[in-house]
C-alpha cells in the first residue's frame, strides 16, 4: 500500500512521536498550523471516517479520547483545543487514512480560513 501514514505507522518513515500502542500512533504534525498540532491515526488503514463501520466505534472513542488526554499532556487542556477529522475531497482532506488533527496553544478562530 502506498499510504503514507501507513508507512508512519510502521516505521518506514520517520515521525516526531508523542504516544503510541498497538492500534494507535499520536504524533506532531510536519506544518503545525497552531502552537501545538498533532495528529491520531489508528495503525489499521481505514481511509476515511465516511468508511467507519459500526464495528470501529470503539476505536474510534479510543482515538478521540487519547486526542483529549494528549492535548491534556501538551497544555491545552485550560484553555481547550480543536479536534477535526477532514473527510474526503469536499471535507478537505489530503491523505486518505483516516486521522484526528488536535490544534491549540492560542485562539483559534471560527470558521477557519
């Protein structure tokens, strides 16, 4: 497969870590958006959050809350933070293995630019 956070979560290819188990891998983002950014994927390769089935809700409760303890660990957690799951071309999203952006570390704005 030529996915490249798949090839991440495998260590092909090198990532600034902050947490990883064995369906999951947290890491920062490579053009940070916001002080603090970084992304959750699960090892498993699904493309999409438009490609979950009911049988990922668990996982993805699991992902969602290791965003949150994350952003907890990095100093967001007073002020708050933003999750965002992109979701195919119209959603804007440019690598097709589903993935949690978690931005904060100062104000952002509503709607993003």
């Amino acid at each position: 497969m030529d996915c490249i956070f798949c090839k991440i979560a495998a260590g092909e290819i090198p990532a600034k870590k902050i947490f990883e188990d064995n369906e999951m891998l947290v890491f920062h983002d490579i053009e940070p958006k916001a002080p603090v950014h970084f992304l959750v994927i699960p090892k498993r390769h699904i493309s999409s959050m438009m490609e979950c089935t009911a049988e990922d809700s668990e996982l993805l409760g699991r992902l969602l809350f290791r965003a949150q303890e994350t952003a907890w660990e990095l100093g967001c957690g007073d002020n708050g933070a933003r999750f965002v799951i992109n979701c195919k071309s119209d959603g804007g999203q440019t690598v097709e293995h589903l993935h949690i952006h978690a931005l904060g570390g100062r104000k952002l704005e509503w709607p993003p630019g």
